[in-house]
C-alpha cells in the first residue's frame, strides 16, 4: 500500500515585512537626469524636496517622495532599452484636474497616449509617458 502524502498548510513564522504599511518613496532609475529633471519640475511641476548630488534628486508627493536617481553602487544595472517603460505611476487628483492636465500637457507638448477617459471600472484616466518612456497615469474616482 502506498502512502498518501497530507496536504496540510504549511505553518510559515511571522515575517517582519508584514509591518510595512506604505511605501515612502520610489526611485526611477533615469537614463538622461537633465531631461528628466526638466519633465518632473517643468512640466510636471513636482515640488523640489532635495538634490543629495547631481545623481539624485527628490520630490515631495503627499506623504511620499518620488526620487530620480542614476544607476549607482547598489543598482549598477544597464539602463531600460529605449522603447522600453520600466515602470507605471499612477497620480491621483480630482476629475476637472485631469482634464487641465491633460490640456497642461499638451500646451508643453507632451504627447497624449491615451486623453482623458471615462474608464467603466470608475475611474477618469490620462496617460503618457515621460522622457525616459515610463508610462505615467493621472486618474480621478468618478
């Protein structure tokens, strides 16, 4: 006869990342920092927080801090292939501030990928991307 094997749940401990209740910042590794600077304070017009050298630069978002950063020490990795997003940010604001973003954006000729749009899952979207191509999003709840 042979043995059946149990599936009984595996008991794991506690981890300690399960203290982790946000995230505090994000970092966009940045292919051309000049550029992308002027896309983030320019167009975007984040509010500066700090430059902490000429390779890394944050802004205040909220309670977090969105960071652009070259590949350095601890992520040494080759840049995105251009045509290529590495991420997706999604910034939340009000339904009449995505369409004034839209039009903002437009006015300094950032190319809509997609203008603002009654989603059926609730939401009011506008995408785009920024110098670097990452794929960014502004939406309201409506």
């Amino acid at each position: 006869m042979k043995d059946e094997m149990t599936t009984e749940p595996i008991q794991r401990t506690r981890s300690p990342f399960r203290a982790i209740r946000a995230i505090d910042y994000t970092v966009i590794f940045v292919r051309d920092m000049a550029v992308m600077r002027r896309f983030y304070e320019d167009v975007l017009a984040f509010p500066l927080l700090r430059e902490l050298s000429p390779n890394w630069i944050e802004y205040g978002l909220g309670g977090n801090t969105l960071a652009l950063a070259k590949p350095s020490r601890t992520a040494a990795d080759a840049p995105t292939p251009a045509g290529s997003a590495s991420l997706q940010l999604a910034f939340k604001v009000s339904a009449a501030e995505v369409d004034a973003g839209a039009d903002e954006l437009l006015r300094q000729g950032v190319t809509l990928l997609s203008p603002p749009t009654n989603q059926a899952f609730g939401h009011r979207t506008l995408f785009f991307r920024d110098p670097d191509g990452n794929l960014l999003e502004v939406y309201a709840e409506i």
